[in-house]
C-alpha cells in the first residue's frame, strides 16, 4: 500500500509509471530526465474547476514551452476519459492516468471524494522546486508556476552569460 506523505521543496519526486491518454505507459523519469516539468492533479476531466485549469495551462502553454517546461496533468479518470477531455478542449499536453490513486497518495495529495488540486514543479534531478495547493482556485496554480518558471528561465541566461 502506498503511504500518503507530504513533500516539500527539495525532496525527491516520488517516481511513477502510468498510462497516458493514448494508453501508452509512461514514467516521470522520461520527462524529467529531459527537462522541469510542471506536474499537476487535479479532480476530475470536465468538471467546472478542472476544465478552467487545464484551458489555461492549454493558453498559457507556450511560456512553459518558452521556459523549457513540460506540463502534465493526472487526475484518476481512465485513458479514454483524458483522450475525449483532451481532444474537446485541444490539450497540448500530457494527461496521466491514476486510476487507483497511489501517484496522487504518493504525492500527499489528498482531497474529500477525489484527489485535491496540487501543483508540483520538478527539476531534471527529479526533485521538487515547488508545491502549491488551492483546492478552488484554477488560475492560481498556473500564476503561481509561472513565476517559478520565469526564476528558472532568469537563472539559466545568467549561468549562459
């Protein structure tokens, strides 16, 4: 059984394997191993909240991709459900499958009926920069990421200067 811990900045990144929205199995370690990555869960696809958030990851996705970002959502729906989400409202990104919840227990999240809105920024070591959680709130995960990104963008120009 998988523990529900609470991480903080600095730990490492519980790793995972999971499939996406095509039903391919991926692992954290083949984002992360490449670039940050904004990791995200999030209820459920197509309620009110949750749609919100992922449209303005979706409109706010080319400042990540700017910033050499990877966004990913997970929330516990099956690859079907994130690939009728996706397609509808034309997500750019990757949406996981945490059917049975261990991901989202592994991360700490928690929340009344289905996983809470957690957001995590991780290095390419696979450890955590960031974690912010704001059960109601969409757009303040999306600012709050936005702002760590643009420090890890500001810092990489200054070590290549």
């Amino acid at each position: 059984m998988t523990k529900s811990i609470k991480l903080n900045v600095g730990d490492d990144a519980p790793e995972f394997s999971c499939p996406n929205k095509d039903g391919k199995i991926v692992s954290l370690k083949d984002f992360i191993n490449q670039k940050p990555i904004v990791l995200y869960f999030y209820g459920k696809d197509g309620t009110p909240v949750c749609t919100k958030e992922a449209c303005e990851f979706r409109d706010r996705y080319e400042k990540f991709v700017d910033a050499g970002v990877d966004v990913i959502g997970i929330s516990c729906d099956d690859s079907e459900s994130h690939s009728k989400f996706s397609k509808k409202y034309q997500l750019p990104f990757t949406l996981l499958s945490d059917k049975d919840g261990k991901i989202a227990k592994s991360y700490g999240v928690k929340g009344l009926l289905l996983p809470g809105r957690t957001t995590f920024i991780i290095d390419t070591n696979g450890k955590i920069l960031m974690t912010y959680s704001a059960l109601l709130s969409a757009s303040s995960h999306i600012e709050e990421s936005l702002k760590v990104i643009e420090n890890l963008k500001q810092q990489k120009q200054q070590q290549n200067n």
